[in-house]
C-alpha cells in the first residue's frame, strides 16, 4: 500500500516521476504528489486528490524542472484524503514520502508542537518529516547522521525517502515495514516500492533488508543496516520485461489476469512434476523432508483471498493426507492467547509477501514451538519469504488488478502439490501423490475450457447487475469457493454478498429469502449433490432466485437458471469452480461501470495491521 518512486539523475525527472507512480498506482489511489529540488535548491511540489491523470493534469502547463524528486501515491490511513494530507510533506528543507503507520505519532506530534512546529496534515507522515527537522537543527548534523537516532523515536512502519534541499545530491531511503528497492541505472539511480516502476530504466536491482537506510547518489550507494554498520547487498538481475505487465488486448487487468490463470498454473507445474509421477520442489530440502515426516498437524494463516485459498487446503490435508489442518485469519492469529496442537507446521500464505498482519503472524509463530514453517508467495524477494523458514513460489506472475485472481488458483496448486509431497513423505498412501500428479497435468486444459463459459456467464451478469444483496452457497471444498466468489463481487462490483455452507441456510439465513435475492449455488457432480438439492427444493419451495453452477443440468424448478460447466475431476473442482465466480464478479462490475483494477477503499499488497 502506497507507492514511492524516486530518482537522482543528471536529467529533468518530472516525466520519469510521473509515468513510474502512475505504475504503482495498484499500491494507493486516494491522492497523489511530487516534489523536485530545482536549479535553486528549493523544493517544487504538486500534490492532487485523486488518481495520478490529476496529477499529470496539475503539472502539465508549469515547465517544472529538478534532477532529483520523489514521488507518491497514498492510501490513507491517518488523516482524510485530501491535498493538505497528499505526500510529499515537508519541514523547510527536508521532503518526505511515505509508506507506512507511525503508532506513536499523537506523542511525538505534541511534543514538537510545543517546539514551534506548525502542522498542515492529520497524518502521521509529517510527525517524521518534522522531527528530522528537529533533530537536525538542534545537532546540526547532516540529514544521515541523524537519521539513525531519529528513527530510534518512531513506532511502526516507515518505509520512506527522504531528501534535503540544502543537500540535493543524494537521497536516504529506509526500509522498515515495506519494500523498497534500489534500481541501478547510468549515472542514475532510482528508488521504488515495486521494480514494475523501474522497469526500462533498469534491469538491475537491489532490494533493502528490514532495518536498512540507503543513501543513493549518481554514481554511488552506501547502505547501513539495522546496526549502523555498512553492509553489502546482492544485486538482482530481473528477467520481467514491462510488455509482460501490460494490459494488451484487456479492458482491465482482472480481465487478463483471469484468462491467464491456465499460463500461470502452467508456470507453477513447471519442473515441479517429475517424470509425470512425483512432485519434486527444488525450494524444499532435507530440513524440511524430516520436518514433513515428523508433523502432526498443519496451522494455515493468511487473510482475505490467500485465507480461503488455505480453507481449500484444510480439506484437501485432511480427505487427503489425513492429517489434520487448522485455518485462521492472520490479524485474528496475531489478536488472541494461542495453545499450539502437537508437532504443528506452521504455513503463510500471501500473494505480495508483505501482508503485514501475516508477517506479524509469522514473527509471533517463531515464538511458540511450532516444528517450522513455510510460506507460499509469488514474490521471491519478499519479506514474507525472507523471515520463512521455507518458501514455496506460486509463479503466478506479477498480478496488479487489486482482487486477486491468478494468484489465488496457483496458490491452490501449490497447495495440492504440497499436500502431495507431504503424503508421499510420510508414505500414507503410494497413489495419492501418483493420482494428484495425473490431475494437476490436465488442470490447465480444464480451467481453458471453464473459460469457454463467459459468454453464459456475460447474460447471468447482465440479470443481475441491478442487485443489492446476493447468497453464494457451497458445501464443504466448495463452501471457501462460495466465500470467494462472494468477495470478488464485494470487492468489485459493491454488492453486498454472503456466502454460506449450502446445509446452514435452514438454520437462519432462509429467512432472508425472496424472489430479489440471487442465490448462487455451487454443485458440482459428486457424492453430495443429492444433499445439496435438497437444499436447492427448499430455497426453490420459498420462492428464491436460484443460479446453480453445476457439471449436471439441474432443473428441478422454473425459478432455476442453471450454468453447465464442464466435467472436472473431484479433487480439482475448487479451482476450476472459482473461475466462473470471477468471471461473474467481473461481468457484473463491468455492467455496474466500477473501477475493477481499483476498488474504491481498496489497495493491494495491504502493508499496514
Ligand atoms: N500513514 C501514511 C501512509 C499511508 C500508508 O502507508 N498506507 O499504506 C498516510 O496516511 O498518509
């Protein structure tokens, strides 16, 4: 959440600036703003309530001019949206970005306030911003000579950038909480939160550890860690080109990443399934095969899409590999007195790494005896999977429209592989391993012909565009997909949705139902169809609006509308069955006219508790 580029070169930087936020605008959308040192060593600033096109707007007729600035895109967490509260702040000669929360910023605000400071935002942001100030007129120190100190006073997160105007040859950037990272350029050098925005300029890059201040010239970097001390850090050569990360021929990013989701699965199987018959990870060695043999019991956290990703996988650990898996909600783990089951393997699940209440949740988990633990991400250099024990990558590729999608289906894969791998480990069952193998090859090929049902899924959604409240029902592995499917339409379309497990509905929910409240019902063809019609009779006897999303033609009543998916084996059936879901959510936004890549509240990579 929030994007920071920043750059020091030897060229105007307003057109860099600008064109590379508007790439992290998936990070943050509430407002925007820059600031440049100029040729007078005074800073320029622009700052606009909105999307970054404001932003290019406000800027266009001004002929601005500065070699070295910094850029953001926020989402607000103190203070309202609004210009005054937009980033860059800035303290006569120092300007600030920020990404992150400062718990202790009420504290530190009164106390400069007694010390003369004026404050024009509500955010925490400016505290920092003027406390840099502070400590550096009253030592007269430079800008990173005092650096350390200060943030010795700040709670919370506060990855950021820094620059002085007196001092316009560098900028400081500091990681604590979210990622930065250092592209390398020419006799330049850049800063962001995300390398898609310094894709083209750079192809090398280095990414901050937690702890680390940076101080980026031209043609130099200095890095300190935590300690003080002057350290090393590896330069990454990034094999992503930007034509990758574009939309192409899509009207919005969800659209393309859904009908890639049978490329990314395909990247995920990739040199993962030996021989057709075992699951081999490179990632996991001998540590873990002895970890695998040993656990009891699995303990999955996560939160939004990766949590019901992880309910999917509690079923298939248990039917499957029988062993027994709790789920939990990541800021739910990090909130309550926790007693840990016997030899428990403790697994993250998160698409951007840095998921902060899931990374609190890691931190906390070290603590309490668990055998180990993993995470699954798709972001190697993350910090989810640099404080793991282990890693698995989901492969999906790099996913920007802000509800998830391709993630979430190789996040599934993953999982089932896991399951798998740890069966086969522990020699449960030999055809286990064989029999998930066999499926996962044709996965791809099934989830290219789910796709084939937009056309019947574009006339559901246009029926159902206008409504205000919808159920989703699903029984057992199903019943995660039916909480899926009813955040995608929250998240996109604003309508409220609840999903329930299709046997709860009599025992409350039915009394909401009436001829105005779609019921979508997940029934694929298996032993417990016959149990979820009886449910659909009763929803039918009430009157209900049924859409039933099933590999059988189920037409018990008038009132059913029935979308016949195609045939897909058992174990798979909550992927593929998620797809149709997304592409209901996305046809239903589309005929709303929201904003899909772009939730309004929403942003992606959710770094704050
Ligand atoms: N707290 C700052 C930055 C917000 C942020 O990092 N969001 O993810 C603000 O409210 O401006």
């Amino acid at each position: 959440m929030c994007g920071i580029v920043a750059a020091v070169t030897q060229r105007n930087i307003i057109s860099f600036l600008l064109e590379r936020i508007q790439r992290l605008e998936y990070r943050g959308y509430d407002s925007a703003g820059l600031a440049l040192i100029n040729q007078n060593n005074n800073f320029i600033r622009v700052r606009c309530v909105g999307k970054v096109n404001e932003l290019i707007k406000k800027t266009k007729n001004k002929k601005l001019f500065g070699k070295i600035g910094l850029a953001h895109t926020r989402w607000a967490t103190h203070g309202k949206v609004s210009e005054e509260n937009t980033h860059p702040h800035i303290s006569s000669n120092i300007a600030i970005v920020h990404n992150g929360i400062i718990e202790n910023s009420f504290q530190i605000r009164s106390f400069l306030e007694k010390k003369g400071y004026i404050f024009y935002s509500d955010t925490d942001t400016e505290v920092i911003v003027h406390l840099l100030h502070w400590e550096q007129k009253k030592t007269g120190k430079s800008l990173l000579e005092i650096m350390h100190y200060s943030l010795m006073k700040l709670k919370g997160n506060y990855s950021m950038v820094v620059m002085d105007s007196k001092n316009s040859s560098k900028l400081i950037a500091v990681c604590s909480g979210s990622p930065l990272i250092i592209g390398l350029g020419a006799g330049e050098n850049f800063i962001a939160s995300d390398q898609i925005a310094l894709l083209g300029v750079t192809k090398h890059f280095i990414y901050l550890k937690e702890g680390d201040i940076a101080i980026v010239k031209l043609k130099k970097i200095k890095i300190f860690n935590q300690n003080n001390c002057i350290v090393q850090r590896k330069i990454i050569e990034s094999d992503i080109k930007y034509e990758y990360i574009k939309k192409g021929k899509y009207k919005y990013y969800m659209e393309k990443e859904i009908y890639e989701q049978p490329k990314s699965i395909r990247n995920t199987l990739k040199n993962r399934l030996k021989d057709n018959k075992t699951i081999y990870f490179p990632e996991l060695g001998k540590k873990e095969t002895n970890i695998f043999l040993h656990l009891e019991h699995i303990h999955i956290v996560a939160c939004g899409t990766s949590y019901h990703a992880a309910m999917v996988a509690k079923h298939w650990f248990e039917s499957l590999a029988n062993i027994p898996c709790d789920v939990e909600v990541a800021s739910e783990f990090t909130s309550r007195k926790l007693a840990i089951r016997r030899k428990s393997f403790f697994v993250t699940l998160s698409q951007s790494g840095e998921t902060a209440d899931t990374l609190m949740a890691l931190r906390i988990s070290k603590k309490l005896g668990y055998l180990g633990n993993l995470t699954i991400c798709n972001m190697k250099s993350s910090s989810l999977v640099q404080e793991s024990d282990s890693y698995l990558l989901t492969k999906a590729g790099v996913e920007i429209g802000v509800a998830s999608t391709k993630s979430f289906t190789t996040q599934l894969t993953v999982l089932l592989m896991l399951v798998a791998k740890i069966v086969s480990i522990k020699k449960k069952e030999d055809n286990i391993e064989k029999k998930i193998v066999k499926i996962l090859t044709v996965l791809p090929y099934r989830i290219e012909e789910i796709l084939k049902t937009k056309k019947a899924i574009q006339n559901i959604a246009k029926k159902l565009y206008n409504t205000k409240n919808m159920l989703f029902l699903g029984r057992n592995d199903q019943y995660p997909i039916a909480m899926e499917g009813a955040l995608k339409l929250k998240e996109i379309a604003y309508i409220h949705a609840e999903a329930y497990p299709c046997g709860e509905l009599k025992h409350g929910p039915l009394a909401l139902i009436d001829k105005d409240i779609p019921i979508i019902i997940i029934a694929p063809k298996n032993s417990l169809l016959e149990k979820t019609k009886k449910n659909i009779q009763e929803i039918c006897t009430r009157g209900g609006l049924i859409y039933v999303f099933s590999d059988e033609e189920i037409n018990l009543e008038k009132n059913i509308t029935c979308l016949k998916v195609p045939y897909v084996e058992e174990i798979i059936a909550p992927i593929s069955y998620v797809i149709p879901l997304q592409l209901l959510a996305y046809y239903i936004a589309l005929s709303k006219g929201t904003n899909i890549d772009q939730p309004r509240n929403l942003a992606k990579s959710v770094t704050v508790e």
